[in-house]
C-alpha cells in the first residue's frame, strides 16, 4: 500500500515535528527525521496489534483455550443461524 502525496500543509507539519524533535533531543534534523520515523512505525505497530487482539481469531483462541474438550467445537463460514436480518 502507498501512501498518498502530502499536501503542502502536511509537509510543513512534518518538518515542524521533525525540527521541534531536533530541538528537543538534541540531535541533528536527519537522526531526527529517522527518530519519528521509528516512532511513527513502533505507533502503527502498537495499533495493529490492537487491533489483532480485538479480532476474532484472538477471541476464539481465548474462549477454545478456557474450554473443555468435549465442549469445543468448530464454527464453520456464514452459517445461515449467523445471519443477520
């Protein structure tokens, strides 16, 4: 997936992260353009798993793991009982 140009409005917004966090840290415009870049990355790490964990493998793994054996079983695709009018 590509991300779309930045507007001119974004680039500066950017560029005023990147050198509020120069300013901040103490480093050079470059380490801290590769400094947000991390933690912009770390960030969408953090929310996919997120979103991983509120998904419905996550949830299934949860409630076969707590499960008795002869209790378990396997909902197979869209059955029609899991329709929705």
């Amino acid at each position: 997936m590509t991300k779309a140009k930045l507007t001119r409005a974004e680039q500066l917004a950017r560029h005023r992260k990147i050198f509020l966090l120069a300013r901040e840290r103490d480093v050079s415009l470059g380490e801290a353009e590769q400094l947000l870049a991390r933690e912009e990355w770390l960030a969408a790490q953090e929310r996919l798993k997120a979103t991983r964990a509120c998904g419905r493998t996550f949830a299934a793994r949860q409630i076969e793991g707590g499960a008795p054996r002869r209790f378990r079983f396997q909902i197979k695709g869209d059955e029609p009982w899991m329709m929705r009018d």
